[in-house]
C-alpha cells in the first residue's frame, strides 16, 4: 500500500549528473541501481540539475493522475563541494520556496571528507543533516544511508494517510547529527 504511493529516483553526481534509476514504482523494479565512486564532488551540478528535473517529473507524475507532495531528496557526499561556492546559488534557488512552490527537502548524509558545516548547509533543515562517526567503514555508512532512506520513506508513506502528512527523517546508524558536530 505504502509502495503504491511513493516514486523513486537515483541520481548519482560528479563533476556531472547520472541518472541510475529514472522515477520508478518500486514494487516493479527487478534490481537496485548501482552506486558507484567517480571524479569530482560538483555540488553545483546536481543542484542545477534537481532545479530542471523536479519540476518536469512533478508535472510528468500530475499528468499520470498522481497527487504529489512536497519532494525529498536523499543527498549523501564523500565529500566537499569541488566547485567552491558554485553550488550555493543553484541550491539557493532550488529550495526558495517562494521561487519554487515545489521545493524539496534535503536530507543531506556526509560521509568520508564530507563536513558537518556543509552538511547544515546543504540539508534544508538542521535536523535533516548528518554526518558518519568518525571511523566508520564507508562500505557501511552508505549501507546504513539506504537503510535509513527506506524506513524514512515507509515511516512517510505511513504519515500519508493521516489528517497531517509529515516528513519522516530517521538519523542512520553510526551517523550523528551534523550540527552537533560543527565547531567541534
């Protein structure tokens, strides 16, 4: 039931944006997309891209007769922006609600060189930043991102059905939050 009313996308960023699962229903999909580690960390990029992408598939999912809420976006970073403060004025734009009434929140995840700060920055709320504790096994950091990912979109798809649908965030495992660890 939660399923039907939920729709995923994978992207995966570098110094460009590639497209691992286009807007799918997951209770089709046969395979899991494959992350993969490449070049540089361009923040820029995937936030210029979501500015272009959000709108189309929130209008291409209207189209298919579906109600859609406000979107989400999972962000998770090995690392600091390689574009210097070129991603700030796509990021800026893309979560100004009153320039994009479609918006979406970010839940950013830093692991490996990634920073608390840019963390804060990134995530569209303190509380939906976190970064890995110091030690953790990258393999398993990202094990423990997706894992957070899917009980965050169940505990979501459940709040769907209520009087006050809200978004669900749920901290990964062996992640602490962002902001408790800035100035640190």
């Amino acid at each position: 039931m939660i399923a039907a009313k939920l729709r995923l996308a994978v992207l995966g960023f570098s110094d460009d944006v590639q497209v691992r699962l286009a807007v799918a229903d997951m209770r089709t999909e046969t395979t899991l997309p494959q992350a993969a580690i490449r070049g540089l960390t361009n923040y820029g990029a995937v936030f210029s891209d979501l500015l272009q992408r959000i709108p189309h598939d929130v209008q291409w999912l209207r189209g298919q007769g579906y109600r859609v809420h406000r979107p989400v976006v999972f962000f998770l970073s090995d690392g600091q922006p390689t574009d210097g403060d070129g991603w700030r004025h796509p990021h800026r734009t893309l979560t100004d609600r009153t320039q994009a009434p479609i918006a979406p929140n970010i839940i950013a995840c830093g692991i490996g060189e990634a920073q608390p700060q840019t963390m804060v920055e990134v995530a569209t709320r303190p509380e939906f930043a976190f970064v890995a504790k110091s030690g953790t096994d990258i393999g398993r950091a990202i094990s423990e991102f997706f894992h957070s990912l899917t009980a965050s979109l169940v505990a979501s798809g459940h709040a769907l059905n209520s009087a006050s649908p809200q978004l669900a965030v749920n901290r990964p495992d062996q992640f602490t939050m962002a902001i408790d660890e800035v100035g640190q």
